[in-house]
C-alpha cells in the first residue's frame, strides 16, 4: 500500500512539477518500485529481519517520503501516462484490460514455470526446498521486487484514474490485500493458492 502510494506522487510530481515525458516518468517509478522491492528482499534474506517489522517499517519510511512530496496537498497532472487509469479501449478500461494481463501472466508462471514451482516449495517449506537445491534467498529477494514493481505500477494507474495523487493514496490497502488473498484461498503460513483465486478474493 505505501508503494502504490510513493509511486503514485512521484508519478504526479514527476509529470507536473519536473515535466518529464512519460515514458521516463512510467521507467523512473517502476525503477523506484523495483529499488525499494531490492531493499525489502536483501533486509528479509541477508539481514535475517522479520519480514513483518521490514515492511512495515519501510513502508512508515515510504509514507514519510510521500509526505515530503506532496507536502500534505494533492498533486494534480495532466499525461498520456494518465490513460492507463482512465483510458478506454472501446468500451473496456485499459486497466481492467492490464489487470487480466497480469493475472493471466501471473498465473501461467506460478503455476507453469520452474520457478513459479519453486516459490511455492518455499512457502510450503522453507527449509526443505534449500535442501533440495533451490535458491531461496534468490527467490525470496526476487517475489519482494516484482510485488514492489507490480505496486509501482498499480500506483501510476491510481493516480491516472484520479489525474492526481494525494499522502493519503495507499494507506489502508494491506489489510484489503491480506483479506482478499486469505477469502481466495491463499495460506498465510505459504505454500498454497492461485492468483484467480485472489482475483476471486478481491471481487468478494
């Protein structure tokens, strides 16, 4: 919730304030996205913190920044960027169009790939799958980044839908992931679920 947050006014003040083009503004918050996902994975795997405590104080860290920011005011802006939360295609949203590109994306590798497999293993057993041969401390640190590259994302299309973005984008949505993915099937201990099955989650 605190990078779709960060990213979204960082979105907005790049665009507005530094009037950057678009394609660098969507490069530089998904670069952000995929740093910040980097700090999480090496704290968890290097450092051996609880993965809790690491996010969480990041993520108070990330609303701190978002803060700094927008000093408190929403940042309005106008870009193409803009179109991938509000744009259409025909009558379909283009950000329900890339939800379903992910999901199916998603899903294919989890389910269909070698290290789709292997994440699981190590939800399912964290110790068993090194012992297998798996890198889990490699795999671990790559989940953190492409959940932070996914979020980075999620806020460019946020703060498209709204054409602004404010330091009160993203505070709550932890909780609403955590429901959404335990009511669609997801084991909180790891090791089990589908990403339908969130999807499914998330319409409940």
């Amino acid at each position: 919730g605190y990078v779709v947050g960060l990213c979204a006014c960082v979105a907005a003040w790049l665009t507005s304030q530094a009037q950057l083009p678009w394609p660098l503004v969507l490069l530089l918050v998904l670069l952000l996205g995929g740093a910040i996902g980097t700090v999480n994975g090496l704290l968890v795997t290097k450092m051996k913190l609880v993965p809790f405590i690491v996010t969480l104080a990041t993520g108070k860290i990330l609303s701190g920044c978002t803060l700094l920011i927008t000093k408190g005011m929403p940042i309005s802006f106008e870009s193409p960027l803009a179109w991938l939360g509000s744009g259409y295609i025909g009558p379909i949203p283009v950000c329900v169009i890339i939800m379903f590109l992910i999901i199916i994306g998603g899903s294919i590798f989890a389910q269909s790939t070698l290290t789709g497999r292997n994440i699981y293993a190590i939800g399912n057993n964290e110790r068993t799958a090194e012992l297998s041969g798996i890198k889990v401390k490699k795999l671990k640190c790559s989940v953190y980044i492409i959940t932070s590259l996914l979020s980075a994302l999620c806020g460019i299309i946020v703060a498209g839908n709204l054409y602004s973005s404010d330091a009160s984008l993203g505070i709550g949505y932890e909780t609403d992931i955590i429901a959404a993915v335990v009511i669609g099937g997801v084991s909180m201990s790891g090791g089990e679920g589908t990403v339908w099955g969130s999807l499914i989650g998330a319409g409940i």
